[in-house]
C-alpha cells in the first residue's frame, strides 16, 4: 500500500510538506522495495527524508526489506514556483516490490495569482548561491531517518532552517 498526504492548495513561493507512506499489508516480507519520488517543475523540493538517492531528477529510497505489517514514512518539502491560476503541479510517488509497481500522485493548484510586477517594481527571488545555480541537478538535503524516531535536517544553501 502507498500513500501520499499534503496540501492541495499552494500559493506562489509556500513550501509544504508531502509524507509518502508505504506499508506491507502481506504476510510475507517484501524485499527490496524501492520508493521513487518526482515533481512537476513549479514544485521544487528542499528537504528529504534520509536515504535517498538523487536519479533522474527523482527522490530514490531503497528498502532492504519491509516486514509484514511494517510501515515507513518519508517526508519531503517542496517549495511552490511559479504555479499559474488554474493549473496544478504534481507530487508523483512510485514503490516499486516484487516488479509490481504502485503509483500515486498528488497534484496542488495555484491558491491565488501573484500581483502583477509593475514597471520599476523589483521582481521576486529566490536567494541561490553560485554553486547551486551551476548545478545541473536540483540538490536537496536529507533530513529524518524513516526506520527511527529521532530526526536530523539539513537545509539548502540559501534556505531557511525550518523543523518538521
């Protein structure tokens, strides 16, 4: 089984998180499983449940092995870009067992239109450093261990510290 829980609405620069759930509803233990989370280009994500891998421009968590009944959270926050009235960006999750792929995506529409940029009004931005804008890949930080309780966060250059 696979969840995926966050917001529906966002507006233009709102981070939020998403939590992917994945539980093992078999009697037997699946091994290995392997969660994929991607999103849409007006959604880039920040912070990142420890253990993931960067593949593919994809949030990658590989599970040794889920036991029966055993379930495991990740957590990712993604920040809203420039998301346009009336369209929608997609937080996309694939868990991947025993070649039976589950899929689940969960798509935020544009709250409200950013105001328009007048003549000789600065226009908004977001703070990133020269490293990151060399980068070909978006990078994001790892932040909580699913497995434990006890949670670690790293943030981006440039972003601010927030907890989960």
């Amino acid at each position: 089984m696979v969840q995926l829980h966050g917001p529906t609405e966002m507006v233009h620069f709102q981070t939020a998180d998403f939590t992917i759930t994945i539980e093992n509803k078999d009697k037997e233990e699946i091994a290995p499983v392997r969660v994929v989370s991607t999103f849409d280009a007006d959604l880039k994500p920040t912070h990142a449940s420890a253990g993931f891998t960067l593949e593919n421009a994809g949030l990658n968590w590989k599970i040794e092995t889920l036991k029966p009944g055993q379930s495991l959270q990740f957590q990712v926050r993604a920040q809203a870009q420039r998301i346009r009235a009336g369209l929608h960006a997609c937080c996309h999750v694939t868990v991947a067992a025993d070649d039976q792929p589950r899929k689940q995506s969960l798509c935020v529409a544009a709250k409200s239109v950013a105001p328009p940029i007048l003549p000789g009004q600065p226009q908004p931005t977001l703070k990133q450093s020269s490293a990151e804008a060399k980068a070909v890949q978006p990078a994001v930080r790892q932040h909580a261990v699913p497995q434990s309780k006890s949670k670690r966060q790293e943030v981006l250059p440039g972003s601010k510290s927030a907890g989960f």
